[in-house]
C-alpha cells in the first residue's frame, strides 16, 4: 500500500517559477506539481496538495502556526506524513513552534524550502521538495515512520526542528543544527541517525494547543547598553524574555543590570538565558555574573537556540499561569529542544 503525504505550500522561494511570457518569477500552482516536477511519481507516493495563499516568510505569525497545526490535526488520520514548504527566513521559528503545538505526534512533519526558486536550473528546490516528501513517506521494517515528529530538511541533512537556525543567506547549506546531530543524511541512500531519533509514547493520544503568548521579547545584550533603554526594554508590557548573553551565559555584573532583572521577574516576567554563540550552552554556575543571574530566578536555556526559546517562552506563558509553574515547564525539555 501506498504512503500518503500531505503537502502544505506556505509560500517561500521554492514555489517560485519563471513566467514562459514574461520571464518574470511568479508563483506556480501547486496543484500541478507533477507536470513541474514530474520525477516525483517515482516516489510511488500518494500527494496530495494544500497551497495557502502564500506568504513572504518575514511575514510568518503565531496566526500561520496555528492554521498549520489545526491543518495538521484536521488531516492526521488521513495521511501517514506532512511536508510543509515555507520560506527559509523564519522557517526554524515555525518548525520550532510546531514542536511545542503538535502533541505525541507519531507522523513526520518535515518543514524545507529552498534557496532558489523551484522554477530555475540550479535550483536547490527540487531535492529538496522530493527527498522531503520521501523521508515523510519512508517507514521502518516495522512499518512505523522512520521519523517521527517535526523536522526540517535541507542540503542532503534532516535534522530536528526545534534544535535548527538559518546560519547562510548565501549558501545552499542553509540550515544548521549545532547542538545535535542530523536525524538523518542523505546521499547515495539516505542513512537514519536513530539514536536521536525521538518517538512518542506508545498509546498517547495526537492532539495540538494553539495558546501562544504573542507579548516575548529579544533582548541580546551589548557592551554599551544603557540603563535606561535596557529597563525601558522590561517596562513595555512584556510578559517573558528571552536574554542573549556572552559566551556561557555572561552578562554585566552591575548592580544596575541585575537589579533591573531582579525587579523584573519580581513582577512576574520570565526571563530565560541563552547564548549567543553559535554552539555551546549556557551554564550559570561557572562564572561570578551567571551564579548571580540563577540566583534572581534567570532560567537557564541551556543549549537551546534563540529560535527555540522564544517560541517555547510563547507556549509556555500560555499555557501556564502563575510564574512558579512557568518556570518550572521552561527548566524541562518538552520535545527535545535542549539537552538532558
């Protein structure tokens, strides 16, 4: 019997084609995807389509995760794996969201896109959209899908949604996940990483929460912050942070600093630290500045990307409501987004 995959056009770079009249890039019909790319029959795969009106991916919203999870939820019974195609700027915060808002999923959600339109002769489009749709397809000898839950593909490597960041604007290597290894990488064979492979529990049930707390706030922090803009950046109705700090997850000592934070989470805002290199883990126990932000209630991020962690801080405020079960739902690994 076939698999069945739903494919789930957002818009982006990769449903992007050249116009025979004008020559000008235009968006295709997705409802013809054989007849652009006619080699994914040989997949023996059963597609189906749903295009949304497409979207400039700087655009993506709480309000385009939730009609992807509702989508999802409304077609789970009926397809063994989803493929959602959206654009490469915010596609980590999306699949991101989509591992906090899609519950005991035992289906493959894979997220891709591409760096150059579909429509064009060095399009990175194509492989990626049919390797996509075959890793959400492909099932294990005991016929179970071979990776579950939400990911994202790109350039030959699978890896965890939620653990992903765009570091190329440039690059057909668009994507990295510097903290975990990729699900799976893809050459010759497509060869499965099973040990980082995450499976629901046997039994629980699929279901999605849609909740997001949309009042989340960036801050990196920078030699030469003042006090004034970095309180004025906690006074402005915000409800958590997500605190970019140096290295291992240092920040200024002065008083000025943490007592800004200390008043701060004192009125309820949920503060968690992560770091602004592109590998490693916060650690607050190491150094004088880390020990003193633990000590206030700054919640360590771990090794989670800023991508992550913003959009658990917007699950996670909505669905807790008293700051004491919010910090403590943020200190745990919901879905894998940081290390044990």
């Amino acid at each position: 019997m076939k698999s069945s995959v739903l494919l789930i056009y957002t818009g982006g770079t990769i449903g992007m084609h050249t116009d025979p009249e004008s020559g000008a890039l235009v968006p295709f019909d997705f409802n013809h995807i054989y007849e652009e790319i006619p080699s994914l029959r040989r997949l023996d795969v059963e597609i189906e389509v749903l295009p949304f009106d497409p979207i400039d991916s700087s655009n993506a919203s709480p309000e385009l995760w939730v009609r992807l999870a509702e989508n999802i939820r409304d077609n789970y019974e009926r397809f063994d794996g989803f493929v959602v195609l959206h654009g490469t700027d915010t596609m980590s915060y999306s699949a991101s969201a989509l591992s906090f808002m899609l519950h005991n999923v035992a289906k493959p959600v894979v997220f891709t896109g591409s760096q150059l339109p579909i429509g064009v002769l060095r399009t990175d489009g194509r492989e990626n959209l049919i390797t996509a749709v075959e890793l959400a397809a492909a099932k294990d000898s005991k016929g179970r899908p071979e990776v579950p839950g939400v990911s994202l593909y790109f350039q030959n490597r699978l890896f965890r949604g939620n653990r992903t960041t765009k570091q190329s604007a440039e690059e057909m290597s668009a994507f990295a996940s510097n903290n975990y290894p990729p699900l799976a990488e893809v050459g010759v064979s497509i060869q499965y990483n099973r040990a980082y492979i995450a499976r629901p529990k046997s039994g629980a049930p699929f279901g999605i929460r849609t909740e997001l707390e949309r009042e989340v706030a960036i801050i990196k922090i920078f030699p030469g912050l003042t006090e004034s803009l970095f309180r004025a950046m906690l006074s402005s109705g915000v409800k958590g942070v997500v605190l970019e700090t140096y290295g291992a997850g240092n920040a200024p000592t002065g008083e000025w600093f943490i007592g800004a934070l200390r008043e701060a989470i004192k009125r309820g805002i949920s503060v968690v630290n992560v770091t602004q290199c592109s590998n490693g883990e916060v650690n607050m126990d190491i150094y004088e500045t880390g020990v003193a932000l633990q000590k206030i209630g700054v919640i360590s991020g771990r090794d989670m990307t800023t991508e992550a962690a913003v959009t658990k801080m917007m699950y996670v405020l909505a669905a807790e409501s008293t700051p004491a079960r919010r910090a403590k739902m943020l200190k745990r690994s919901i879905c894998g987004e940081f290390g044990k």
